[in-house]
C-alpha cells in the first residue's frame, strides 16, 4: 500500500492545494513515486499542474462510482514521478452520488487499492474546505493528516472543528488516523505570529511539525506557472522548506520509526 496523506482545513485560503504540490514535488526528490488526487471540485490542485479541468476525460469521482477503472483516471504531470488525478465537473455531483451508496465512506480506499495505485510509494489528498462525502472518504483512507494553519485566530479557531472532525472519523471509520499541524504563510516581521506559534507548540507538542512555511511570492508564481515551485525556483525559500517537509515527513512513510498518534 502507499503512504496516504491527506492535505485538509475546513478554513480555506491556508495553502492547502500549494502545500500538496509542492509536497508531492519534494516526495519526488527524495526518490518516492507520488501520486496527487484532486478531491476538489475547484480544481485548483489540477490547474496548478498545468492541466485543464475542462480537457480531463475522467476524475476520481467516476472512479469511486466504479465507472471508470483506477488506471484509466490516472494522468501524468510535466514532472517525471509525479502523477495526478485530476479533478473535472462531475466533481460538482459526486458528493450526493455517494450519500447514496452502502459503506460509502471506504470508496476511496478501495481504489487506493487497486494494482493501478500500488506502484505509488505515496498519495496526497487535496481537499476541499468543506465537510462531505469526500473529506469522509479522504481521512477513512489516510494513514496521516496534515493540517495547514496559519498562526491567525480565524484559522486556529476553525481547528476545533477539525479536530471534533477527527474524533468522528477514529470512532467510525478510521481509528489509526494520525494528524500533524504544519503552519503555513507564516509571518517572521512582527511578534504576533512568533507568539501564537509558540502557543501551538506548548499546546500541540508532537502534534505540530517542526517545518514552518513562510510567505514567499514564488509559491504563488508556480501556482500560475503550472508547475511546482522546485521547478519554478529551486533556490527559492518556499522550495527549501518544502523539500524540509518532504524530508520530515519522509520519516512516517518509511514508518522508521512509526508515527504516534497525536
């Protein structure tokens, strides 16, 4: 099986598609073949590649109705290793389409399953900023959960519901589910966010990654690039501390030694 990791907050705008990206193209300079799911009906994660949403014959969605094989709704991306599926407008639907399906909660880790997806060393989740059938299928599929947050209030109030979010899904679907913070677009001028960090990690502890993403302007040029941000700018700080995470996390997919549950 690979190494799943799901990329959601129900708080948006805090570099949840830029943060599995850029993940997922450090995973691949680490030598781990990864694979991107776009589970948002935006698509942001699928444009970010270069892709058109409008030009994807399939997405996850016809793959998790069984209409689709897994193989068929995998595409390529420009970078060698790192492959995606893409999003498309019968993401619009799916949600209430699988409301209607037995157990459908473990949709998703059936396909994850499959031969198609096994020749991946590791899966990243893109979800949306909602709570529904598909955040439901990422987290019962996800051997981690990675919570982007900024070091803002609105951001860290919207945790409780992530983590009452959680609970749920360790009670009913999936209760090895571990979760990391990372703190995203973090602000070094000033004091305000160097304190509320400093708050996350006397409260959190293991719970919080050692990473820290800061702001850094080629993260959102890559985005319009349609390419990576290693690729985009290599040299650049949001590339360093992506390849950081990368190394960080690379520790739980190796599971030397296994992750504890926070």
């Amino acid at each position: 099986m690979p190494y799943v990791i799901a990329i959601c907050h129900q708080k948006g705008g805090v570099a949840k598609t830029t943060t599995t990206l850029s993940l997922g193209a450090s995973f691949i300079g680490l030598g781990l073949k990864t694979l991107l799911i776009d589970l948002d009906p935006q698509a942001n994660l699928t444009s970010s590649v270069g892709l058109d949403s409008n030009e994807a014959k399939y997405s996850i969605a016809e793959a998790l109705l069984g209409e689709a094989d897994p193989a068929a709704v995998v595409m390529e991306t420009s970078l060698p290793g790192l492959d995606i599926v893409p999003s498309n407008a019968s993401m619009l639907t799916i949600g209430r389409q699988l409301y209607g399906l037995p157990e459908y909660e473990y949709r998703l880790r059936g396909v994850l399953r499959t031969p198609a997806i096994q020749e991946y060393q590791v899966v990243l989740l893109d979800c949306a900023p909602a709570v529904g059938p598909l955040t439901f299928n990422a987290l019962t599929a996800a051997n981690l959960l990675v919570i982007p947050t900024q070091c803002e209030f609105l951001s860290i109030q919207a945790l409780a519901d992530m983590f009452e979010l959680i609970k749920l899904i360790r009670n009913r679907t999936n209760p090895d589910l571990a979760y990391r913070l990372l703190v995203t677009m973090f602000d070094r001028r000033g004091t305000f966010h160097t304190r509320m960090l400093e708050q996350l990690r006397d409260y959190f502890n293991i719970g919080l990654l050692n990473t820290i993403i800061g702001f850094d302007t080629k993260l959102r040029e890559s985005q319009l690039a349609g390419v990576p941000v290693s690729v985009h700018a290599p040299q650049s700080r949001g590339a360093q501390q992506y390849r950081q995470l990368a190394e960080e996390l690379n520790i739980y997919v190796a599971k030397q030694p296994q992750i504890q549950t926070a």
